[in-house]
C-alpha cells in the first residue's frame, strides 16, 4: 500500500518505499505514510456521507504502521465530535484523533 | 544544525484538481463514496463537479511542501523526518476542476527530548488553501518530528 499511496498522494519519501533506506534510518521496515492512516480513518468516519460533514479534523501518529499490519478502527460520537483510535493487530495504538463535523 | 533560521520561511504553489487524482487516491484508499466518483450523483445534488476527499488536502498543499523539502537547509533532514501530528479545518469544500492556491509556512521549530532520551527535532508547517472564488477551502498545521541520530 504505501507504493500505491506514493503515487497517488506524490509522497516518494523512500522510507515509504524503499526497505533499505528506512532501515539505515533506524526503522524496522518501511512504513506507512502517516497521512494514508489519517485517510483511511477519514474513510471510516464519512462512510457514504457528504465529504463536508467533517469540519476539523486532528490526528496523532502514534506509532508507525508497518507493511502487513490489520488496522482496527474504533471511533465514538459525542454529539458533534468524534473521538477516534486506530489499533493495529497487536493491539498498539496507532493513530488517535478528533474531529467535529457540521 | 544550520536549520534555526528557517521559521517564517514561506512556499507558495498552485494545484488543479482532476476528476482523474480523486479517482486514483480514493481506489488505493478502498473508499467507494459516490461523492468522489460518481458524476451523476453529485451533479443530482448541486449540479457540480465531484468532490474531494478531505485528506486529499495532502495533494493539493504538496506542491508548496516540496518547495521547503527541496530547500537546501530542509532536504538533508527529510530521510529522518516523520509525522508527528495533522489538523485540519476545512471551509468551502475542495471538488475536481477547482484550482487551488495554498502557501506553506514554517511557523516553529524547536529541539525536544523523546521518552528514551534521543534529542529530536520538531518543525510546524502551517499552510492556508484558497480556491480560484478566493474562498478558504483549508488550513492545516503539520507537525513533523525529525528524530535525533
């Protein structure tokens, strides 16, 4: 995934993509772009609705995610805001954030 | 390092947003929204284009950002670079076919010591995205770590 991202979000940072150069930058593998995570929790709070519902929308990188890893996304609606936590498959949190939508 | 006097630093750039890109990142994102693909059923609703993602927003303030990364001072630090934090506030929406001009400014940087000790780097970037009626359409702030050696 981090290759497709590449390409579609023209973030070439080659510690999305490239294994060794992440490696010698003291990471065990490549990782993730942050702003794809944030994407896909976008994805999960919108679903099918109207894209301007959300009108903020913060997030913290926690750790990163590593290829293969299951993202669980958990989220909890308190009248206009939205408290977010995406998990990864060994339960370490992943990202965390909040948005407010209109 | 050489990089204390790169606050106030400011990038500017323009981006046009195709159908085509909305279409391309929202199929590597699995996000099947008919307001980013379907043109028919946007222009049933306001007789507009398709609209964008909101994480799209990383596409159309790219251009400004690259401006900084390829700076001299900034480049040699982006291998160590990674995202701390983002927000976003959104104002008019983004939608294909809408040009959008957005500057990106270094707003703070600073030195903090991590929870094992390592001495690392943190640089804000806010950006402003207007669209071709002068209407905000974004602002963001990117707080990036550049972690210590």
């Amino acid at each position: 995934m981090p290759y497709f991202y590449a390409g579609a979000s023209l973030d070439f940072n080659l510690i999305h993509i490239d294994r060794e150069f992440a490696q010698a930058n003291g990471l065990p593998d490549i990782i993730l772009q942050g702003m794809c995570t944030m994407g896909l929790t976008a994805k999960h709070i919108i679903k099918n609705d109207h894209p301007s519902k959300v009108e903020t929308f913060k997030v913290r990188f926690l750790n990163p995610v590593l290829p293969g890893d299951e993202l669980n996304f958990e989220s909890e609606m308190n009248n206009a805001e939205i408290d977010i936590e995406v998990t990864n498959q060994n339960g370490n949190r992943v990202l965390r954030g909040k948005a407010t939508t209109r | 390092m050489s990089t204390n006097n790169i606050i106030g630093k400011k990038y500017e750039a323009d981006y046009e947003i195709s159908f085509e890109k909305i279409k391309e990142f929202v199929e590597v994102m699995g996000d099947k929204n008919p307001h980013y693909t379907d043109r028919d059923f946007v222009k049933s609703l306001d007789g507009g284009h398709p609209f964008a993602p909101p994480t799209f927003a990383a596409i159309y303030c790219q251009p400004a950002l690259k401006n900084l990364y390829l700076d001299s001072q900034f480049s040699k630090l982006v291998p160590r670079l990674v995202h701390g934090e983002q927000e976003y506030n959104f104002g008019d929406p983004a939608r294909a076919g809408d040009r959008i001009h957005t500057t990106a400014e270094v707003v703070k940087h600073f030195n903090k010591t991590n929870r094992s000790g390592k001495d690392n780097q943190v640089i804000e970037i806010m950006t402003t995205s207007t669209n071709q009626n002068d209407k905000l359409v974004c602002t963001a702030t990117y707080r990036l770590i550049i972690r210590g050696e």
